[in-house]
C-alpha cells in the first residue's frame, strides 16, 4: 500500500449528550477533543446529540424527546442567526 494516502483509523470514544452515554469503537474522524476513559487510556471524543441509545426509533420510545423549542434553539446556534 501506498504511504500517506489512508486516513488516520483508529479507537475514538462517542459521547451521546442527550443521554451521557459513551462508547468506543473505531473511526477516522478528525476532532481535537479527548476523553481518558475507565481504561486509564486517553482517546479521541467525538460529541453526539443522538446515537442508537437515545433515538426514540432504536429505543421504542413514543415520546418525543426534543421539543420544537429545543429544535428552533440548536438551529440557530448551529447557522449563526
């Protein structure tokens, strides 16, 4: 294989913020946050607002867990207006 090509893929920590639920798997995301874990490691920290844990699809949850407000609030925040 050619050198300097492939993304860097390697063991990164998701943080679900809607729920405070971690978990580690493999990625190659780029982020400059880091979290030590359980382990005593430290790991790159990729921060969610919704993963399989907390989205009412995966959950069988009726309700719904983000109100209009909630909704109207991130997007400005998120586009600057």
């Amino acid at each position: 294989m050619k050198k300097d090509i492939h993304p860097n893929y390697r063991e990164v920590v998701f943080l679900d913020t809607s729920i405070n639920q971690k978990f580690t798997t493999r990625s190659t995301v780029d982020t400059k946050d880091t979290i030590v874990m359980e382990d005593g490691k430290t790991y790159p920290l990729v921060k969610i607002e919704v993963s399989s844990a907390s989205h009412p699809f995966y959950t069988g949850s009726k309700s719904n867990l983000f109100g209009v407000a909630g909704r109207v609030e991130r997007f400005n925040k998120k586009y600057g207006k």
